[in-house]
C-alpha cells in the first residue's frame, strides 16, 4: 500500500490531521490502535461549541464520520515499526509495509494507574479525573486528593486550590521535598501519610494510608505520569526528552524527515485544543512540502 501521507493514531490529533490532508485532496490512510485517551472522558466542558459538554466518545465518533466521508480509510490495527527508504518512510501493519511521504505520529500517552481496581467505571463517575486544566472547573468546591509523588503531584494540587479549600495531596514513594512541602503548607494543602491502598466507597474515593488511618475523597486527581507512545520515532532518531515525549519545532517536525509528531506524544499541553492545533499545523506544513497536485478542467 501506498499513500501520501500516513496517520498513526485515530484520537483527536490524528483524525484532525486526517480531516486538513483530506481536504488538501491528499491521499490519507489512518491506522488506529483504538485506545485513545479522549474515549475515556465522561463528558468534556472546554471544547469550544458544546455549552452543554460533548462525551470524549462521542467527539472521537463525530470525527471518525467526518475523515470517512471525506474518503480517508480508517484502518483498526497497531503500526509496530517505521524505517526510512528511497525517501519514503515505511511502516509496518500487521506484517505489511506501508509506504508514505510523510507520516503524521499521534499515537499518544497512556496514564500510569493508582492501586484503584476497577479504575474506569471511578473515571466514568467522575471520581478519578485526570486533567485539572479540563475539569478542575466541575471539582469547585469539592474534597479533592491528588496521588503521586510529591514533585510530580505539588503542581496540580496547588492548581486545584484554585477551585477548593479542601485539597489534600497523598504522596506515594518518595515524600521528602521540604521545598514543595513549604509550598503546600503556605497554600493550605495538607499532605497525608505514604498511600497504602484504595477502593471505591459510596459515592467517594477511599485512602488507606500507611499509619493504618484512611480518608473519603469526593475527587481524586493521579499525577502518577504517564508512558509515552513515541517509541516508533525515537527508533528513527526523533528528538525526544527524557520523560520520551517528542520535542518539535514550529511546524511540529521532530528532527526525522518527513515525520511529524501531533498531540499528547509532543511535550505540550495535553489538551485536544492543542492537538487540533498542533494537526492543523503539521497538516498544513506537510501539504506544503508535497508536489502539487493541480485540479483538472473536471475539477
Ligand atoms: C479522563 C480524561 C479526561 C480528559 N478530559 C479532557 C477534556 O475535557 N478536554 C481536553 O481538552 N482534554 C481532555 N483530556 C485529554 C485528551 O483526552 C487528550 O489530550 C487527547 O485525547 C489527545 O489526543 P491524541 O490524539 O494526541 O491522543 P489519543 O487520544 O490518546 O489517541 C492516540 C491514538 O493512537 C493510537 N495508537 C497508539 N499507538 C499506535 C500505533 N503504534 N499504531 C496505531 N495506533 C496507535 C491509540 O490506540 C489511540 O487511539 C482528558 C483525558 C483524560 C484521560
């Protein structure tokens, strides 16, 4: 198979990257491992248009329709290596190669989990959130936790002052910070024991901590971290940090030719506004950089 440009990933970057090349008149094929994060939001408030919020799923299924009618196949599978030839980059889809000018990585993050079992139903009721930016809004006024450790966690729970009195951060391994705890002792965020465990109570989220006392939380933030899924392009030599998100630059270029990478997998703001932004970008930088291909007197 071969096409213009490839999209790995079929979230909120990937198929807004699709929907721009589609539109350029690019030949498009999206592969989609279908684990994208957006599916997990009960229901968004910050997307611009939606007053009323728009569930992650119902946004991801919306889109999908919109790059399928423009013709852009969506294909259900994982891409599980890209290599460079004859100016093309090849990826390989269940043992096929793929051809592609230029290719489009939005494969995304995966958020390392709390001991919580049964964590997905909490994210569905809205008890285990993930993104103070997107929701901190909904938790005003709430008793708020947020679990990870302290260096990692201090950022949102300060964050979240912003919209409770009531905010407790629970730290797991390494708790010394004396720095970081100044900070949250002048904000007014307690910090709690090491955590030992969690369960979902009646309408709260319980900690047990590691004293053997425990606490009900209404809402519980993770700042766990998260794996990156950037390991096809740092293979190819993408500049990438530490933490693996790639680094890009103005035009959303990771040091590869012809690879872009879009969306939570750039270290940016995890957001979907910045992912579309990040699409139209890349999209527009990629349709550029391709020969035009002029319309005939038939259109
Ligand atoms: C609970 C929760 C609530 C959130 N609420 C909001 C909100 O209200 N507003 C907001 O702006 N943001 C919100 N976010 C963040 C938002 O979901 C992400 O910023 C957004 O989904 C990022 O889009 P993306 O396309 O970069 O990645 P993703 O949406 O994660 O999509 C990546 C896709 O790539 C696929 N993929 C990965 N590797 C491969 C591969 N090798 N081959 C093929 N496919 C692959 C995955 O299967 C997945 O489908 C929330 C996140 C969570 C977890």
């Amino acid at each position: 198979m071969r096409c213009e440009v490839l999209v790995i990933g079929g979230g909120p970057a990937g198929l807004m990257a699709a929907i721009y090349l589609a539109r350029f008149r690019r030949r498009v094929v999206v592969i989609d491992g279908g684990a994208s994060r957006a599916a997990l939001i009960p229901r968004s408030h910050n997307l611009p248009g939606f007053p009323a919020g728009l569930p992650g799923g119902e946004l991801l299924a919306r889109m999908r329709r919109q790059v399928e009618e423009l013709g852009v196949p969506i294909v259900r599978g994982t891409v599980t290596a890209l290599e460079m030839g004859n100016g093309d980059i090849i990826a390989s889809y269940d043992g096929e190669p793929i051809m592609a000018q230029r290719v489009m990585l939005a494969t995304g993050i995966v958020d390392k989990q709390t001991p919580l079992a049964d964590w997905t139903s909490a994210v569905r009721d809205g008890e285990l959130r993930y993104c103070p930016v997107c929701d901190g809004f909904e938790a005003t006024g709430r008793k708020i936790a947020i679990i990870g450790p302290l260096e990692h966690a201090a950022g949102k729970a300060l964050f979240m002052r912003v919209y409770s009195c009531d905010v407790t951060l629970i730290p797991v391994g390494d708790e010394r910070n004396d720095a970081r705890r100044r900070e949250l002792d002048a904000a007014g965020v307690r910090v709690t024991p090491p955590l030992h465990a969690l369960r979902r109570g009646e309408g709260a989220i319980v900690a047990a901590f590691a004293d053997g006392s425990s606490e009900r939380f209404e809402i519980v933030y993770p700042a766990m971290g998260a794996d990156v899924r950037s390991d096809l392009a740092i293979r190819l030599g993408a500049r990438h940090t530490p933490d693996g998100f790639l680094e890009v630059d103005t035009k959303q270029r990771c040091g590869v030719d012809g690879l872009y990478g879009i969306g939570d997998v750039v270290t940016d703001l995890h957001q979907i506004a910045v992912a579309f932004g990040h699409a139209a970008v890349a999209a527009c930088h990629a349709h550029h950089s391709l020969p035009m291909r002029y319309a005939g007197p038939s259109g």
